[in-house]
C-alpha cells in the first residue's frame, strides 16, 4: 500500500481515474508476464528432452518432454485468458492510446494474435499426438513451437518498443495524427534491444524455473536420472542465455541512454547532467530537492558504463522539467539495481555451473550450489518484473514517449476502483487454483508414473465415462 | 467497396465466428453449472468436457481477433465503446477469465471440492460474459454510444434482453451440440437429457428475440425499421435455421444439425450488421468517417491474407489428424 501512497503523491491534481488505471494495468501485466517465459520458452526445453528422448531411445527423457508439454499446456491457457484482460484494458482503461494511436501500432498486435492461435493448434497436435503420431512425426510437428513462440514475442515486444521509441506516424499542427506507416511503427529504435533483451530472459525463467523444481527433488534425496535430466538440460539452457543476457543489457542501457534520457537518469539516479557520474546503488532521491540520501556510490562507474569512459557525460534529472521527469524515480532506480543485482547473480551461479559440470560432467554436488539454484527460478522472476518496472514506469509520465501523456490516455469512465478491485481478487483466486492445479499435476506424478495424458485444456476429445 | 468497408466485413466475420463457437463455450458452461449434484452430473459434465476442451481455446481466438482489429482499423469507435461501456465490458473480461482458467485448471485441481468450486467459478463467467458481451450489442444498435462521449450508455431494455437472447442462444446452440454429441457416441440417455435443455433454451431464446425486437421499437425506432426492413431475408433465414436445429435436436437425426444451428445464429448477426451498415456508431459515425488511415487499412487486409494462410493450414492440419484418429483418445 505505501507504493500506492508513493505513486499518488506527484500526480494528485490528475484525472482521479489514472491512479487506480495505472495500477490494474501494472497489476495485470505483471500477472501475465508470468506465464510468458514458460510459452515462450517451455516447448523448447521439451523439444530437447524429446529429441534426446529419439535419438538415445531414453524414456526418462521422454517422459520429461511429455510432462513439460502438460505444463506449457497449463499456463498458456491461464496466459490467454489473462491475455485477453491486457487487450479489453488497452480500450477499457486507455481509450486515449488505442482511440488515438489503435492505427499506428495496432498491426504488431493482429501479428502477435495469428502467432498465438498457431501456438494454440501446434500445442494440440503435440499433446495429444504423444500416442498415435510416429515418435518423429510427432517431433517434427512440435518443432515450429519455439519459433512461432519467437514471432508472437517480436510482435508483442515490437508494439512496446513503439511506446518507448514511437514512430510511423506525424503530428500535424492541429494535432491529427497523419503519414500513417505501420510498418515504420513495427520497426522502431527500441526493438533491437528490447527483442534481444527479452528472449534470453523469457529462456532463463523457464530454465531456471524448471531446473529449480527438480532441485528441489535432489535435494529431497530423489537423486535419479530423472532427476539429474530435469535438472541439467534446464540448467544448461539457462547457463547459455545468462550471459547474453547481461551482454543485451548492456546494449538496452545504451539504446534507453540514447532514445529515452529522462529514463536513463532515472535509473541511475542521475542528479545532474555531467562526466564522472557516479553509480550510485539504492539510496533514496528526493524529488522535492533533486538529491540523493543513502547508497553505495562507485566513482565514475556509471559514466564508464554508459560510454566505455569515465568523461562520458550523462544525462541528468535536473535538465528535465519537473513534469516530464519519472513521476517515481526511486521505483525504477530500485528496480534497475535489483535487476541488475540478480543479473549479475544469477551470472555468478552459472559460472559456478559451468566449471562443476565441466569437472565431474555431472549435477555440481555442493549444497550451497543447490540451494542457490532452487532459487533461481524466484530470482529470475523478480528480475523479470523489476525490469519490466524499468521499462514502463521509467518511461512516465508518457504513454508513447514524447507524444501522449498518460494522464491524457486514461479513460474518463467511473468505477476504475472498483474494477481494480474485483481483478486483484479474481487473479488471487485464478493464481492460487493455477498453483494447486500445477501441484496437483506433480503428485500425480509422483504417485503413477505413467500418466493418462488426458488432463490438459487441449486436444481431441477424451474419453466419457459410462 | 472500400478498404474499411472490408475491414469491417472481416470484423463481423469474427465476430460470427466468435458467436457460432465462443457463445456455445458459454452455453455448454452453463449447462455444466445446472447438470445437477456431483454423482448424477458426473457423466453431462465429461461430457461437456469432452467436447468443449479441445476447441475453447481456438473458439476464444475470434474474440480475441475482434478488440485488436476494432482498435487497429476503427480506433475512435473502439475508445467511444470502452468508454460508454465500461462496466459490462469489464464485467466480459472478469468473466472470460474465469471461464478460462477456471476450465483449464479444474481438471487437474485433485480434491473433488476445489473442482466443484472451479465449477461454479467456470458456470458464473459463462452466465456473465455473453450477457454482457449481448448488452453491449444491444447498447450499440439503441445508439447509445455516441462518438468522443464520456459518459455511460444509458440502461435500456433493448440492451438488456439483447444480453439475454446472448445468453439463451448460447445454450440452446450449446444444448444442441451437445445433443448430437451424445448421440454420436451412442449414449442416448445423455442425449435425452440435453434434447430437453434445447428445447427450453430455444423457447427461452424465442422470448428473448421477440422482446428485444419490441424494445428496440421503442427505444431506435429507426434501428428496428432497419431491421426488419433491410435485414430481414437475414432475421427469417435465422429464426427458419434455428427453428430447424430446434426440430433436428429430435431422437435419431442428427446429421445437419450442427450446420443449421451455425446459420441460424451467423445470419442473426448478419441481418444486425446489414441494419447497422453504414455506420460503426448508429447514427453518429460512419464507418468511412472511423476509420483508420488507408495504410493502416491495406496492412490489415494483407494480414488478413496471411492470417488465412497460415492459420488454415494448421486447422486443416489439426482436422485430419484428428479424423485419421492420430491424435489419441486416452481411455
Ligand atoms: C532475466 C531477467 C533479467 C536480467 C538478469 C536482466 N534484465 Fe534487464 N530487463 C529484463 C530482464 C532482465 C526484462 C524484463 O526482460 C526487460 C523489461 C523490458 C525489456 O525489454 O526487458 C528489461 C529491461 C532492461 C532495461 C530497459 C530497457 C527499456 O526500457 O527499453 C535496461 C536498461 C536493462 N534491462 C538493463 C539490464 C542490465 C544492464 C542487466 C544486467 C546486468 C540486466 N538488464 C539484467
Ligand atoms: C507490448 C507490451 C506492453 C504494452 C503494450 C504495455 C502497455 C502499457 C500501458 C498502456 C500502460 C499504462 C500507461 C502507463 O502507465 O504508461 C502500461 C503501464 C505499465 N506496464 Fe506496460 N505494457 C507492455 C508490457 C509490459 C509488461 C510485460 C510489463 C510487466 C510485467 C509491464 C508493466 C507495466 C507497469 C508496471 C505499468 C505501470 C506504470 C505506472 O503506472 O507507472 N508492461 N503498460
Ligand atoms: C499490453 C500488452 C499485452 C497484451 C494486450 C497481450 C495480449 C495477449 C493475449 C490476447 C493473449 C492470448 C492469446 C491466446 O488466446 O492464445 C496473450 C497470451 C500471451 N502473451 Fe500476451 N499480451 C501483452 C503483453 C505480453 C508481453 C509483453 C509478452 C512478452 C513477450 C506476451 C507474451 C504472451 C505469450 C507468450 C502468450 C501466450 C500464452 C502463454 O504462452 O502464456 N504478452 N497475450
């Protein structure tokens, strides 16, 4: 609730509906971003279990395949139905943006939209194909899964990389909205960066989210080789999109540096503009005074990394205007260090991986190893949601960056309270059923090893009792 | 025809398909709220189950298809309606969401009372969202969306008994679905069961249309002279379809009637689309006056071309290797 309080403070005199506007829509993609990495990401590790499954004839790996499909059957649904809150909220809560804007940067998502019904009809096939298909039949259907996954998160990533680097389009003086290029809008600055920087995320997730189930078993004792494959093909994938991980940060600090200063300053902190900027980690900025309480500062760090040199000048708050500066800077500088704070983490353990695996060519036996990696997952997620908070409340008080505020996109119906409500309830009970539903999947599991592969949201018709 | 007109078309392509397909997903959840105590509603529900699962997920693309197309290609028109119709359109979403993964997680929830619960929670999205998803219909063919407003639409009966006819053609398209499934699978007490649950749905849904053409008269009497002027080969097409489902739903025919229950509900909405042309808002805004800038246009139509492209292919794809029996039926 004190985040609530935080974000009221600078924006009271705004339309009364934006407050609880911005925090449904924060609310509910924050819920969905959780489903993504395993759609996104998902059938590629069980394409891997499944082809290792084909070519050594391993049923351990197979079976792991099969059970991974069950999963990304599960939250691609609970993805969808809560997919389709996010685009009635695009009208519903920001009538501004789409009424306005629907006809530059609507295309990606029509785009994202075909992508996702062929994921929905591929996903079919292989669920309930595991039986009759030809075991390479069957694998080659599945094959197109990753990649059409791929096209689905360029076209979602592409239409937020317009708000954050908008273009395709020019304001006329009376304010129309004209030279309409769809296609200039799909490709914009921010795309490269945002793309690069999404996919290997949205693979560590599920990597890491994966492994960390199975760790969890290992550590339980459950020391078999389902165990040791649901723990290093995961972890494998994982170890090779953490680095380029950090490597596309990097790129996206120096794209956001270039198109969106006001958010870079915000990020770091950047009190005023200037070479020799510290890096300041945490610490509190008071927007009233324009300074920085608290923190650990490392001389010259922050203008190193963002030009390779410490006289790299930086953009600073103060050269902003007060209200287009970040309505909340603390929250997206806690963010970023957050993010980053993981990133480099997570890159730690991957490390560590790295040189266990290489030694004994087998899960790395150190207890702090496995503790560590059981978190993993969690982390990951945490960092998915910290940076997501970079991108979208760093970009304040914009919309689409530098065109539409977003107090002038919110919607100017009543109820938005109220709606906010019901929605934080409703995901409450879908996400904790979602849970249940997942432990449930696993100690049937555990109890028969042969599954009926009857129990997810997909396929033909299953069998009716008599 | 112009490139909006098109446009258009496709939306109300979606939006017929989403009424064929999506509206009997609703249907079918209610009949899986009222198929009675856990033992002797076991067997409707499966199968219920069995039938809606694979394809509610694919049926829910339509809709889907239809808010991204509105924003894309007739943007002023889609912030006007989110506007006015803030709080059913809300109240669609709650509903879809509990729909969704209410069904998708209730089959693996394990203890039998979760599942109940997630039962009910499915059974109360699929009494919401048509009716508000109707309701919404009805607002718009009373003009009570005008363009650039900032207020609600105004309650009218229309909207009201246009949710419910939503409601109720859902379940009679549901019911007789369901009916010819059962007998499909040669299990005719089942097929009796929902044979009954047709019929009064088809009454109820009778009721409904007739009030709501009479609201309509009196609340647009111009909207209600379109209809009936200019839709209605359409409205008797439907009403003469939907009658025939009703008499098809009768003990050992069962070829047809799927296809005459598809008519009758694409040609209702078709006879709305052919009233309500040319305009997107009746009657402030036309649809040459909402639409977005010709290049938006000719990109959503080439994504149109693709779309069928792509997609066609995988359903036929999924289809046969259906029909060949490749994708297993687990016993
Ligand atoms: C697995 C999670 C993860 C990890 C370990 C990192 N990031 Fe990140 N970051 C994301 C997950 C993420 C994200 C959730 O995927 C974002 C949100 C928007 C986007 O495109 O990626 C993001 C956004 C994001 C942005 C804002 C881009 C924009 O506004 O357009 C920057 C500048 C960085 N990141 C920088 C970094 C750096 C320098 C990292 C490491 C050392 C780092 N990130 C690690
Ligand atoms: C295509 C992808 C996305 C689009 C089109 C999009 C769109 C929007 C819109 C319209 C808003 C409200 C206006 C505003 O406050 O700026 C918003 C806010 C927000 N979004 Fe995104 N978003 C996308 C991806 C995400 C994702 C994946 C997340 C992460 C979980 C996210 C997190 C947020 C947050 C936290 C806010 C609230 C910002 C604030 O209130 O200060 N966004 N986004
Ligand atoms: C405003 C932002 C967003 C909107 C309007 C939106 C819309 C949707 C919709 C409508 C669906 C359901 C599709 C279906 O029925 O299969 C969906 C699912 C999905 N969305 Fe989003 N989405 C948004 C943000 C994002 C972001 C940022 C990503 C990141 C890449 C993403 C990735 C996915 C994926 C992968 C699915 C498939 C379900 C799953 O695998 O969990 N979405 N989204």
């Amino acid at each position: 609730m004190s985040s609530l309080t935080a974000l009221a403070g600078p924006i009271l005199a705004e339309p009364a509906q934006l407050l609880p506007a911005r925090q449904q829509m924060a609310f509910t993609l924050m819920f969905h971003i959780i489903f993504v990495p395993i759609g996104v990401a998902l059938p590629a590790l069980m394409l891997i279990a499944e082809y290792k499954g084909l070519r050594r004839g391993d049923e351990v790996a197979s079976r792991l395949a099969r059970r991974w499909s069950h999963v990304a059957a599960l939250t691609f649904a609970v993805g969808a139905a809560s997919g389709t809150v996010l685009s009635f909220e695009m009208g519903l809560l920001w009538p501004g943006l789409t009424g306005r804007f629907g006809e530059v940067f609507g295309i990606p998502f029509a785009m994202e939209g075909v992508a996702f019904f062929l994921e929905a009809i591929l996903m079919a096939v292989y669920i309930y194909g595991w039986r009759r298909l030809s075991p390479r039949a069957h694998f080659l259907l599945g094959l197109p899964i990753p990649f059409v996954a791929l096209a689905g998160t360029f076209s979602i990533i592409s239409a937020n990389a317009w708000m954050n680097t908008p273009s395709g389009f020019t304001v006329a003086a009376d304010g129309t909205i004209t030279d309409i290029d769809p296609g200039a809008a799909i490709f914009t600055d921010a795309l490269p960066y945002e793309l690069a920087h999404f996919v290997p995320a949205a693979y560590m997730a599920a990597g890491f989210t994966v492994a960390s189930v199975y760790v969890v078993g290992w550590l339980r004792g459950r020391r078999d080789r389902y165990h040791r494959l649901g723990i290093l093909i995961p972890l494998t994938v994982a170890a090779i999109a953490t680095p380029l991980q950090l490597v596309s940060g990097d790129l996206a600090a120096a794209g956001v540096l270039a198109d969106q200063p006001a958010k870079f300053a915000a990020m770091e902190v950047v009190t005023e503009p200037g070479t020799h900027q510290p890096e300041i980690l945490f610490g509190r900025y008071d927007s009233a005074t324009n300074t920085v309480a608290g923190g650990v500062r490392i001389p010259g760090l922050d203008s190193w990394l963002a030009g390779g040199s410490t006289d790299t000048a930086v953009p600073g708050l103060s050269q902003f205007p007060a209200d287009e500066r970040p309505s909340n800077v603390n929250i997206v500088h806690w963010a970023f260090d957050v993010m980053v704070g993981i990133g480099t983490l997570l890159f730690l353990l991957v490390v560590w991986f790295a040189v266990a695996y290489w030694r004994r060519r087998d899960v790395p036996q150190s207890r702090p190893f496995l503790y560590a990696a059981a978190g993993a997952g969690v982390l990951t997620y945490v960092a998915i949601e910290a940076g997501w908070i970079v991108t979208e409340v760093g970009r304040q008080p914009w919309v689409v960056y530098g065109h539409l505020r977003t107090e002038d996109a919110v919607t100017r119906a009543d109820g938005v309270w109220v709606s906010f409500t019901v929605i934080v309830l409703l995901y409450t009970v879908v996400g904790a059923a979602t849970v249940a539903a997942l432990r449930a999947m696993s100690r049937r599991w555990r109890r028969d090893d042969e599954t009926p592969d009857d129990a997810v949201p997909y396929g033909p018709r299953p069998a009716v009792p008599r | 025809m112009s490139t909006a007109d098109a446009v258009a078309v496709i939306i109300v392509l979606a939006m017929t398909l989403y009424a064929c397909s999506g509206l009997a997903d609703f249907g079918a959840g209610l009949w899986d709220l009222a198929a009675g105590g856990r033992a002797a509603g076991r067997q409707r529900r499966a199968l219920i189950d069995a039938a809606v699962t694979p394809v509610w997920e694919v049926n829910h693309m339509w809709l889907i298809f239809m808010l991204i197309l509105c924003w894309t290609a007739f943007g002023t028109a889609f912030a006007a309606i989110m506007t006015a119709l803030f709080v059913p359109l809300t109240l669609a979403a709650v509903g879809i969401v509990l729909r969704g993964a209410g069904f998708a997680v209730r089959k693996d929830a394990a203890r039998s009372g979760a599942r109940h619960l997630a039962g009910w929670l499915f059974g109360a999205g699929a009494l919401i969202t048509p009716f508000c998803l109707g309701y919404t219909l009805g607002t718009l063919m009373t003009g009570g969306v005008a363009p650039g407003g900032t207020g609600p639409a105004p309650v009218t009966a229309t909207a009201v008994l246009t949710g419910l006819l939503a409601v109720a053609t859902g379940a009679f398209v549901a019911a007789g679905y369901l009916t010819a499934e059962a007998g499909r699978r040669g299990l005719p007490v089942l097929a009796d069961w929902f044979r009954v649950r047709a019929r009064i749905a088809g009454g109820a849904g009778l009721l409904a249309g007739v009030a709501a053409l009479t609201a309509l008269r009196f609340d647009q009497r111009r909207m209600f002279d379109l209809l009936v002027g200019r839709g209605w080969p359409l409205l008797a097409l439907g009403v003469l379809a939907l009658g025939a489902t009703f008499w098809l739903a009768a003990p050992g025919r069962r070829r047809g009637l799927r296809p005459a229950a598809v008519t009758g509900v694409a040609a209702l909405v078709c006879a709305w689309a052919v009233a309500q042309y040319p305009y997107l808002l009746p009657f402030g805004l036309t649809i040459e006056q909402g639409a977005g800038a010709p290049a938006t246009m000719r990109w959503v139509l080439v994504w149109f071309a693709v779309a069928v492209l792509l997609v066609g292919p995988a359903l036929v794809l999924a289809y046969t290797l259906d029909q060949r029996d490749r994708l297993a039926e687990e016993s």
